[in-house]
C-alpha cells in the first residue's frame, strides 16, 4: 500500500461509507478466518500451556532456577508464553474480524508480536552458546557461565529486542516511506533490518550446534573404532552421539517453521505481492507460533530435571488433593542428556581440572 494515510477509528467512515484503510492487508476468505480463528486458537492455547508450565516448574525449583542453563530456558519460556498470547490475540483480531485500532495502538501491537518472537530467537541462540560452552569446555564452563552473567545476558538481550522492535512506535513507520506489502505502516527498510537480524541470529545458532553436531560425528568414528574396549571419556562420547539427536531435530524445526515466513518476507521487499500470497504468508505465519509450541518439548521436557520437577510437582498435588498435604522437599534429580553434568563427572576426560558442566 502506497502513500501516507492516518488510521481512522474502527468501522470509522469516509463520505458517509464504510472505509478500512488496512482492506489491502485483510485478504482472507470466510472459509480462510474459520481456519485461522481454529488454528490460532488450539495452537495458541497449547503453547501457552506448556511454556506456563514449563515456567512453574523451573522457578518453582530452587535447584532449577539457580543454574544459568535454566535461565535460558526460562526466558525461551516466557518469550514464547507471551508469543502465543500476544500473536494469536492480535492475529484472530486482525485477519478473522478486521479490527483496526488508532496508529499508536496497532504499532504498540505489532512492536508487541515482534518483541516476543525476537526475544524467543534471542533465547535460542543464548540457550546454543550455553551448551556450546558446556559441552566444548566443561572444565571452564564454570568460570564461563555463572548465573551473574547469564541474567546481564539475558537483560541485554530482552532491552534489544524490545527497542528494536518498537522502533515504528518510536517513529520509523513508512510515511514517507514505502509501506511494506505485509505489515500495515511497516516501511520496507525497516522490514528488511529486522530480517538481517534475525538471519544473523539463526545464523549464529546454526553454527553454534553444526559444531556440536560435527563434534559428535567425530565421536561416533570414535565409537566405532573402540566400541570394544574401554577407552577415557567414552562415556563423554555417547552422551555427544545421543545430543546430537536433540540438535539435529532443533534445526529441523527452526529451519521448517520460520524459513516459509522469512522467504517471503524477503521476497516482499522487491516485489509487489498478490492476494494469494498474502493468503500464504497469514498460514506460514502461523508456524513461528508452532514453533513456541514445539521449544518447551525439545528445550524443556526432553530434559530429565524438569521431568523430575514435574513428578514431583504431581505426587505433591495428588497427596494435596487426598487431604495429607504437599510435600516439602525440593527435588534432587540427576541431570538429563541436555545436562552433562552426571555423564562428564562420571568419566572425566585426561587432564580435566573440574568435574565439568556442574551447572549445564
């Protein structure tokens, strides 16, 4: 949409008719908002669900909340959490029943939706460099990553994605600018800023775990060759060879729920777009939230503590419910695949000066 225009309010109108100066960007067909509204909601929901609970049980555990890994997972949580809310509201409100809202609202809005996704790719390359780091340098990891740094980390990191991406509230928006083929009042170069930051992001990510993978690789010849015989750090080996399960999976989902979004973003900054793919883009938009969806799975309940935290949690509300009261103990799991503290101290590598990623 070209040119400047102020946004009226809702069902406002021009000459006594009925105007929406946002009809250019509400494409969708009545069978298309049921799909959306249908999706969004259950997608929306469940994500919620399971980032809130992911939540509970990390700053609910003593034990959990003191070690920098579940800080980063934590604030992967709390991004996605607001993510499903903020996105799935705004999205239905938007596409499903046109609401059009003052400029100031609808740019706090869309700043909101981009906040939350951004901090959540924010969280994901902090939770990478994290094991990274424990993984690569479990003596130091220590040292490295104490729990003063990783929240200074992770405060950088949320002040950024919040100033970035309420700059249009600020006042970068697109008069005079060329207005962006997908977002109302978003100027292109704005547009195309955002994408070369999260592109360095996830760039960044998938290096980080293509080394961890590449590591492991050399550990499975490794394996191979003495598989049958005892040999300093094998455990430290298998532990690599069955992360790199949980790693390859992490790519697999980043790279099938945000590259159909950031394609065509890209490809709307140079050229003009038809309805039908703004149609697309509005489903493929849809896969940033499966995305939130599916990160408590992969970064959370994958993890053995958390399990732990979570049996714990429902043997103390079954005996709550049957009247004996909750239990108050914390729990003391041992750590999970993700974690490696229990596996490196077990088999220290030669010349280890520490039993390793104790806080991993």
């Amino acid at each position: 949409m070209e040119g400047c225009w102020e946004m009226e309010m809702t069902n406002g109108s021009e000459n006594g008719l009925e105007f929406n100066p946002m009809k250019d960007y509400m494409v969708l067909s009545d069978a298309q908002k049921i799909a959306v509204a249908v999706l969004c909601t259950l997608l929306g929901l469940l994500s919620a669900l399971e980032n809130m609970a992911v939540l509970y049980l990390i700053l609910s555990s003593q034990r959990l909340r003191r070690k920098p890994s579940y800080l980063f997972i934590s604030s992967l949580a709390g991004a996605d959490f607001l993510a499903s809310v903020v996105f799935a509201c705004n999205f239905v409100i938007f596409h499903v029943f046109h609401g059009v809202d003052s400029q100031t609202v609808f740019l706090l809005k869309i700043g909101s939706v981009t906040m939350t996704f951004t901090a959540s790719v924010g969280s994901l390359l902090l939770t990478a460099v994290d094991r990274y780091l424990c993984l690569c340098y479990p003596p130091t990891y220590k040292a490295l990553v104490t729990r003063g740094r990783a929240l200074v980390a992770l405060c950088v990191m949320w002040v950024l994605s919040a100033f970035i991406s309420y700059l249009p509230l600020m006042g970068w928006t697109c008069c005079p600018r060329h207005c962006s083929e997908l977002f109302p009042l978003i100027p292109n170069d704005y547009l195309l800023g955002w994408l070369l930051l999260i592109a360095t992001l996830f760039a960044g990510i998938i290096y980080t775990y293509g080394y961890v993978l590449w590591k492991a690789h050399q550990h499975v010849a490794s394996l191979a060759e003495h598989q049958d015989r005892h040999v300093p750090g094998i455990a430290r080996m298998r532990l690599d060879v069955r992360l790199a399960k949980t790693l390859g999976l992490v790519l697999a989902v980043l790279l099938i729920c945000w590259f159909p979004t950031l394609t065509l973003m890209g490809h709307s900054l140079v050229t003009t777009l038809s309805d039908q793919v703004k149609e697309a883009f509005a489903f493929c938009s849809m896969l940033c939230l499966v995305n939130s969806m599916v990160n408590p799975i992969i970064y959370a309940l994958r993890s053995g503590e958390i399990r732990s935290a979570a049996q714990h949690c429902l043997v103390s509300w079954k005996k709550y419910l049957q009247g004996l009261g909750p239990e108050g103990k914390e729990e003391a799991p041992r750590s999970s695949i993700t974690e490696t503290e229990a596996e490196v101290k077990t088999t220290p590598e030669p010349g280890s000066r520490s039993p390793g990623c104790s806080n991993c």
